[in-house]
C-alpha cells in the first residue's frame, strides 16, 4: 500500500500543493492530469528522486522521509520504476541493464547462471527476444525495445510495487496498446501493486481499478473508472473531452 | 545576501557534501574497479599525444623567448635552468590542467548532464545504487591517479623540446643546457610540481562531477552547465596556481 500525505512541492512555482492518496495493495491505480500538474513530481516523491517540500510518502505503513536509516533504501527495495525514456545505461548492453536491477547485495552473491536465467527470464516477460536483443546496446534499440528492456529491468528485482511514468509516451499506437497489455499482464501475473501516470487515459480506464486525476497541483478526482466517465465536475469534463479530442487527432494523424 | 554570493555557497555545501561522500566511498573500498581503470584509459592514455604535444610547443615556445632575451652579458646556458624551470614549476603542471580541463572536464560534465536529463542518476538512485560510488569517485580518483603522470611526462617533453630548440635557435649545445638546467635545480621544484598535478588532479574531475549531476533542462542545459563548468574549472586552476608560490616557493 502507498500513501501520499499532503505532499507539497514547488520549484519556481507550486507544483504539488497538499496532495492525498491511497492506493491499495494489489490495485491498478491511473493517474491522469494535464501537462504540467506533477503527476511525474508525485511518483518520483514516492522513493525520494524528489524530495518533497512538506509531507511523507508510507510504503506498507513504513514512512519514506522520517523513518529510520534505512526506509528509503527498503522502499526502494520493494519499487520498481519504470520510466518515460526507459532510462538505460548507455554504456552498458542489455544484459548489464537488466541485470542492475536486481539489489547489489544478491547480484553479488548471485551465480552468474542463475543471473542469466533471471535475465532471459525477465527479457522473455516483456517479450523480447533475448537471443536478440542481450548484447545490444541501448541506442542499438527501437524505442518500443527500449521500453520494454526499462520494464524488464524494474521487474527483474521481483518488486510488491511498480510505478509506471508514462510508460505509453513516444509509441506508436500498436506499441502502445502492446505496452498497455503488458503492464495489465505483469501487474497480475506479478501480483502487485501498480501506480501508472499516463496522459492516455482511454488506456488508464480500461485496464485500472481506480483512477485519480490530478489539476494544478491537487488532487481533483479519485474513484472508479466508471465514476469518471461519468462525473459531473466541470474540470474533469473538459479534461476527458480536450482527451478524447487529442486522441482523434492523434489517429486522424495516424491514418493520413 | 544577494544571488551571487548565495550561488558561491550553494556550490560550495555541494562541492563539500560530493567530496564527503567520495571519500566515505574510498574509505568503505566501494568504488567500482571496472570504471576506475576505464577512466584511467580515457583520462591518461588517450590524453597522452594532446600533452605531448603541448609540453613540447611550451618548451620550445619558452627555449625561443628565453633565447631571445640572452643576447646580453648572461651566459648562454642559463637558458637551461630558465627552460627547465619554467617547464617543471609553471607551464607544464598548468597547460595540462588546461588541457584536460576542455578534453577531460567538459566531457565528464557533458556525459554526467546527459545522464542527468535522460534520468539515468534518478535510475540509479531507483535500484538502490549510489551514482557519486558508481560514476564520481572513479572519476575523481582516475584524475588523481593520471594528472601526476601526464604532468611528468609534460615537463620531460617539455624540456627536451626546449633543449632541441635551443641547440637549433640559440646554438645551446646539449651539454650546455643541461649544465645551466642542474646548476638551480632543486628536487624541491619537481615536488611542487607534482603536488600542483595533485591538487588539479582531483579539482578538475570533482568541478566536473559537480556540475554534472546539477545539470537541469535537457540539451541546452546540457550545453550550458557544461560552459558552466569549463569556466568553472579553469578560474579554479588559475586561482590555486596563484596560491602555490606564496604556500609552497617562500
């Protein structure tokens, strides 16, 4: 279970001003918003790649910023974060990206066969092809092979929690959906716990149990996917609909 | 306090706290020995022909002006001892930080920036990996290991191009040159020169890590932290070379 407790944090400007949330353990959570309202700022608050300015994170009731010595690392122990550009080393092959995220402490003892398995095994999940792929460098890759290598890398540490940061942005609309199907298929088969901000919210509400959505740096909706097709807020309406228009441009776009 | 002299603490707390987590990741033998040797290879030996080729124009750049200005009732082979001098205890230790400053500093800001913007640092910190043990102290270490060594090989160029050109120049023979180089030779010269390269050694790559993991914006952020940092360090290397006579000659 993740809790955010009235988390603020502003650069230049308020960026996140008094945000709640739960989200439960096992749950497919979306969080949706316009450009610009920190959606990425609250997940990266989650294991400290952002400190927020005021309020805590618990990650199964442990608090991230005033636990003791050791919290931060244990939370990110249990996370897996998957982010928008993937984020691979470049100087390191597949293989070696893939392998980093599993903990320090068991890749040192880790036989190096066993770590193989557990590679191929984790390339295998996101279909790839690991014959192909493992000696490849990260510029050697198509952005969707990308992705997927960030993703196989943020499962390989057999994380309770994964967050997704845009996981869809950048792909083609069959990339898309089959980044979609993958994050529904490990999100069961992995039974855990997965927190996705995505500006595709046609995918959010399919796949998810609870969506939330986040306006000028609070917290404007949360509910079911159904309640939010269906909510009777203003900001929410136009924010579908500015959604929905996007997304036919986008095909239109796309046809063309 | 106004903005600037808010900037001159912000980067020192930060240059101070960087250089407290290194060491603590030397003490606690962390550091990556893969990284440290590719650093090593990358900062000294691709660096080699670039400080070759400068200690041997600033030997013979020095060996020609010194030349010219013997025309008087000094002897000739005093020239050796102004050459030698001149290499060990000023042109080579500084023209080669000059060197690396823009080969190797501006390189690790640009590598550590990109890193920075593609949130490869927020992947590491992600899997509980610590990017200053991972990419900083090898970094810095490789520059303590290799400025000493390429600052050595500096001044023996240097000063053997200064003793060819004198010969072809000023008509200095070898002997000669090397008479005026011992007759005000001190071993105490080599050992400030040396602990000049020390002290370069590790400020060049520490600025430069510094500056890395601060870079925000994307591309041109990248590009500006980057002239940041070369600016950065060059005013550094000046400003120490500055201090070492009053420390060190007197």
């Amino acid at each position: 279970m993740i809790q955010y407790r009235q988390i603020h944090k502003s650069f230049d400007h308020p960026v996140l001003s008094g945000v709640d949330l739960r989200i439960d353990t096992g749950e497919m959570f979306a969080l949706f918003g316009p450009s610009g309202t920190g959606k990425s700022v609250l997940l990266k608050t989650t294991i400290a790649l952002i400190t927020p300015d005021m309020g805590d994170v618990m990650i199964d009731g442990e608090s991230v910023y005033f636990g003791d010595d050791g919290s931060l690392a244990r939370a990110r122990r249990k996370v897996g974060y998957v982010f928008q550009n993937a984020a691979l080393f470049d100087s390191f092959n597949v293989f070696e990206n893939v392998a980093m995220g599993i903990p320090e402490d068991v890749l040192k003892r880790m036989p190096r066969m066993e770590l193989a398995r557990r590679v191929w095994e984790a390339i295998e999940l996101v279909n790839l092809d690991p014959i192909e792929v493992l000696e490849k460098i990260p510029s050697e890759l198509s952005g969707g092979m990308r992705k997927r290598v960030g993703i196989a890398r943020a499962i390989i540490g057999r994380p309770e929690i994964l967050l997704w940061d845009e996981p869809t942005t950048g792909l083609d609309p069959i990339n898309t959906a089959a980044v979609e199907r993958l994050i529904v298929r490990l999100s069961d088969n992995l039974e855990v716990t997965s927190l996705v901000v995505t500006h595709d919210i046609e995918g959010g509400l399919l796949f998810c149990d609870r969506v939330a959505m986040l306006d000028q740096g609070r917290l404007r909706f949360c509910g079911t996917p159904d309640e939010f097709r269906r909510s009777g807020d203003p900001v929410v309406q136009a924010f579908q609909d500015r959604a929905a228009a996007e997304r036919a441009l986008d095909m239109a776009i796309e046809h063309d | 306090m106004g903005r600037g002299t808010e900037l001159v603490f912000d980067h020192a707390g930060a240059l101070g706290l960087l250089t407290w987590a290194m060491i603590m990741s030397v003490v606690r033998l962390k550091v990556p020995s893969r990284e440290f040797f590719r650093q090593i290879y990358v900062m000294g030996v691709e660096s080699l022909p670039i400080v070759f080729v400068t200690g041997a124009l600033a030997g013979i750049v020095t060996s020609q002006q010194g030349g010219y200005q013997m025309t008087g009732a000094i002897p000739q082979y005093i020239l050796g001892s102004l050459v030698a001098q001149t290499v060990v205890l000023e042109m080579g230790p500084v023209l080669t930080a000059i060197v690396l400053v823009g080969r190797v500093g501006a390189r690790i800001t640009a590598e550590l920036g990109t890193m920075k913007v593609s949130e490869q640092i927020d992947a590491y910190h992600s899997l509980g990996r610590d990017p200053v043990v991972l990419l900083g102290t090898p970094r810095v270490l490789a520059g303590i290991v290799v400025m000493p060594i390429l600052v050595g090989f500096a001044n023996l160029i240097g000063i053997l191009a200064g003793m060819v050109a004198a010969r072809l120049d000023s008509g200095l023979g070898f002997e000669s040159f090397l008479y005026g180089a011992n007759l005000f030779w001190h071993s105490w010269d080599l050992f400030y020169s040396f602990t000049k390269a020390l002290v370069f050694g590790v400020s060049i790559p520490l600025i430069s890590v510094h500056m890395g993991f601060r870079t925000q914006g994307g591309a041109e952020g990248v590009g500006r932290t980057t002239t940041d940092a070369v600016m950065f360090m060059t005013l550094t290397i000046l400003i120490l070379d500055a201090m070492f006579p009053p420390l060190l000659l007197n």
